[in-house]
C-alpha cells in the first residue's frame, strides 16, 4: 500500500479565537505535530490544505453579506487569502507538509478534493501520480470539511482512516452523525495511537 496523510484546515481562522474556531482546535493542531514527529516515515506524501477564499466577494455565496450566516450554507468572513487567520495554526509545523493545496478561490468548498496545489494540479490527479491507496484523516472540522473530504476519498477508491484524537467538530451531534456517515460509506474511525501500534 501507499499511504498518504491529509491534514484539512488546520488554520488560525477555525481554532480558537478565529473567524469560526472550534473548541479543541489548538489541541489538534499541536497533536498533528506530534504524530508528524513520530510518524512521518508512515506516508509517503504528507497533504494539507487551507480555505482560501477571495476577500472582495462572497465566494459564489459562500460568505453571508446581505442577511445572518446560517452556518449551512452561508458563513462570516473567513480564511481570507493573505490574511492571518488563512493561515496554519503555530502549533502545526508544516515543514514535513509536501503539498499544500487551497481550495475554495471564489467559491464554496469543503473537501480537499476541491482544492488545487500550488501548480494548479488537482488532488486527485496527485494521488492516481504519486500511487496513493490508502489514507488517514485529520484536521478540522469533523462535522464539514473532515466529513467531505472522507466521503470524496472513499467515492475516489481509496481506503480511508479518520483518527478521532485528531479532528475537532463545531458541534458534537453533527460531529458524530458525520463519523457515522464516514463508517457507513466504509471509513475506518480509529485513533492515531494504530501507528504506534503498527510499529510495536
């Protein structure tokens, strides 16, 4: 097998005191650090993305200017290109990252698969070039971006870990009916400590 990991927008924007920060955010990113630290020779190609989203428009809708977010659909101001809170939390060191991928430039995106690396190359294709069967999941938010880049992973043929210790939701019950939908689709929900138990 060929494994890689995805780390989804682990950024300062949706930890805490951001834009949208969840409760645990932090703690997520500091735990992906570790797991880089002790892991890295696990995969083959570390991934992560970022929102990326336009700061002079709504993103096709995706930011609420004219009425109340409703945080379904339409979202405040967030992850802004150039902006502190696009960018990765301190706690997450980025320098075992391979390939950094934004998604979400004009419009709405949640999963990693929507999002494109810095030559323009889609996710996908990195993974059908880099032979990539397997992958483990972490990152924020479990019950949103985590949720659809697991399902992306699956309907793209591959086998798919989520490591519960390592994601943060913005709400427990959507968070868990997410996991659920990414066990009933063939994820696999675990915990990073499988690594360690790989290695033993």
């Amino acid at each position: 097998m060929t494994r890689a990991l995805f780390i989804v927008d682990v950024q300062n924007d949706f930890t805490e005191g951001g834009a949208l920060g969840v409760e645990g955010g932090a703690a997520v990113a500091s735990g992906i650090t570790e797991l880089l630290e002790k892991h890295r020779d696990a995969y083959r190609v570390v991934v992560a993305s970022r929102d990326w989203h336009d700061a002079d428009n709504d993103n096709g809708g995706h930011f609420a200017t004219d009425a109340e977010p409703d945080f379904v659909e339409t979202w405040p101001k967030h992850a802004m290109a150039g902006t502190d809170g696009a960018e990765y939390h301190p706690a997450f060191d980025t320098s075992e990252v391979d390939i950094h991928v934004r998604k979400g430039q004009g419009v709405p995106a949640y999963s990693i698969f929507e999002g494109i690396d810095d030559d323009g190359r889609p996710v996908a294709q990195l993974l059908d070039e880099l032979g990539v069967t397997d992958i483990d999941l972490v990152g924020i938010a479990t019950d949103y971006c985590v949720r659809a880049s697991g399902l992306d992973a699956v309907e793209h043929g591959r086998h798919v870990r989520v490591f519960t210790d390592l994601i943060a939701g913005v709400a427990p019950a959507s968070s868990d009916a997410a996991l659920a939908e990414l066990g009933h689709a063939g994820a696999v929900i675990t915990e990073s400590s499988v690594l360690d138990e790989a290695m033993a």
